[in-house]
C-alpha cells in the first residue's frame, strides 16, 4: 500500500506559495485560536500540516462586501476567522429573506455541495478576514485523513441540524420565543469562543434580525424594549447585555444547555 502523499502533492497544478493571514501574518492552522472550532479539531500535527498548505488566507472584507453569491458557481468553503456574516436569498419579488449568521470558527458555503451553486448569498456585516479551502483540495485530502473527512461530515450534521431547529422555530414559535431562542444562540456560540456569553454587540440590525426569525422590525424593537422593561437583557443600540439568562431560557422555552 502507498504511504499518503504529502498535502502538497494535491496541488501539483497549483504552484504552492506559503499565504499569510489577514490578521496574523504568523498564523497557520496548528495554532489558530478557533482551530478548536474549525477542521483541525480531528487532526493530528502532521495531518494539520497537510490541512494548512491548501487554505488560503482570504483578504479582508468590508461591511457589505460579498464573499459569494447566489448562483455562483460552488468552489471552496470559507472558515470565518473575523468579523460575521449573513447568508440570504433573494424572493421572486426581490425581497432579501435572511437565512443564517455566522460567527468566528464556523464554516460557511457548504449550501453549494449539491449543486455545485450557491443557493443563497454572504455578505460582511461588518469587517471581517476569512479562509478559504478549495473544496476539491479538501476532498483529495480528505481520502488520505479519515478523521478529517469525519470532522467535516458531522460540520455537514451540524448544519442539518441548526436548519430544521430554525425551520421549527419560525415555524412554531411565538415572536418573543424566536429573539430570546436567537440571544442564546449567539451567547452559546460566543462561550464556545471564549468569549463573553452575556455581554456581545448583535451583529445584525433589527430589520436583518426580523428577516431571519420572520417577524417584523417593530416586533423585534418591542420585543427588545420589553425583555429590558422585565430587566431580562439590557439593550444599548446593538450593544447586549444579558441580566437573566435563566429567564431568558424559560422564554425560549429551553431548559439546558
């Protein structure tokens, strides 16, 4: 049987330059902070090696630039290292209907795998750097590294999974349950980061936040205005503060973690 080639190998037709990080000119993914988060939590070093020589280091993005968009041809998924992002789709009336947010660590344009399309656009919500891994690079890549193909498959689970819970939740919900299910979400994904899980600055705006959770701008505000009356948040502009997560829980209806 033949020893795996080195990572490198995979891209004989792309000559290999060593690329270097938007914010960390030193970084690489053995020492990346959000590595836990990301592909190489499965890798070994020497596999993380091999992961490191096919991602890109991607450019900084500016609040509403595009890092894809819909109906373009599918090519590589991104690792969010910066900033957030949106992903939405566009109605036959040309209305923006919001479909995700993604923070740091998470893996964003995997909507493409099936039809070799984007199904749905992502942009910058504010300043952010990414990195991109060309998606036939990693399948090569994966042949040789069983644990990363099955890190990426349970990436690809996690996605299933964070799709029907929202499809539930629009679907199902009352509109206070969806912002507070929304507010716990983002304090989750911030602890996994270590990050703050109670004090975060939204991402996105009230109009964006009811695009996604199918309520209205004012249904958001009052929201917002009331879980503060009932001191359950403090909201300062897109400056949160959660003051009762417990009773935020029994809001969404969610009793652990």
């Amino acid at each position: 049987m033949k020893s795996t080639p080195k990572a490198v190998n995979l891209t004989k037709d792309i000559p290999y330059v060593a690329r270097s990080c938007h914010t960390n000119p030193s970084i690489s993914c053995g020492d990346c902070r959000l590595g836990e988060l990301c592909l190489p939590i499965a890798l070994d070093a020497s596999e993380i090696l091999q992961l490191d020589e096919i991602v890109k280091r991607g450019r900084a993005l500016n609040k509403g630039d595009f890092l894809y968009r819909e109906g373009e041809e599918f090519k590589a998924i991104f690792a969010i290292r910066s900033g957030s992002f949106k992903t939405f789709k566009t109605t036959h009336e040309g209305v923006e209907q919001v479909t995700g947010l993604f923070l740091p660590g998470e893996i964003m344009g995997m909507d493409g795998i099936a039809s070799n399309k984007h199904s749905g656009s992502a942009v910058a919500l504010e300043t952010g750097s990414f990195c991109e891994i060309p998606f036939h690079l990693l399948e090569a890549l994966s042949a040789h590294i069983p644990s990363l193909q099955g890190r990426f498959f349970r990436l690809m689970g996690q996605e299933i999974v964070k799709d029907q819970q929202m499809l539930t939740l629009v679907s199902s919900n009352a509109a206070e349950e969806r912002v507070a299910s929304l507010l716990l979400s983002i304090s989750k994904r911030n602890h996994r980061r270590k990050l703050s899980p109670s004090h975060f600055r939204l991402p996105m705006t009230r109009a964006e936040i009811g695009s996604y959770l199918g309520v209205t701008l004012e249904t958001v505000s009052r929201i917002f205005s009331r879980l503060q009356k009932q001191n359950v948040v403090k909201v300062d502009n897109k400056e949160i503060q959660l003051l009762d997560i417990d009773a935020l829980k029994l809001i969404a209806k969610v009793h652990n973690d």
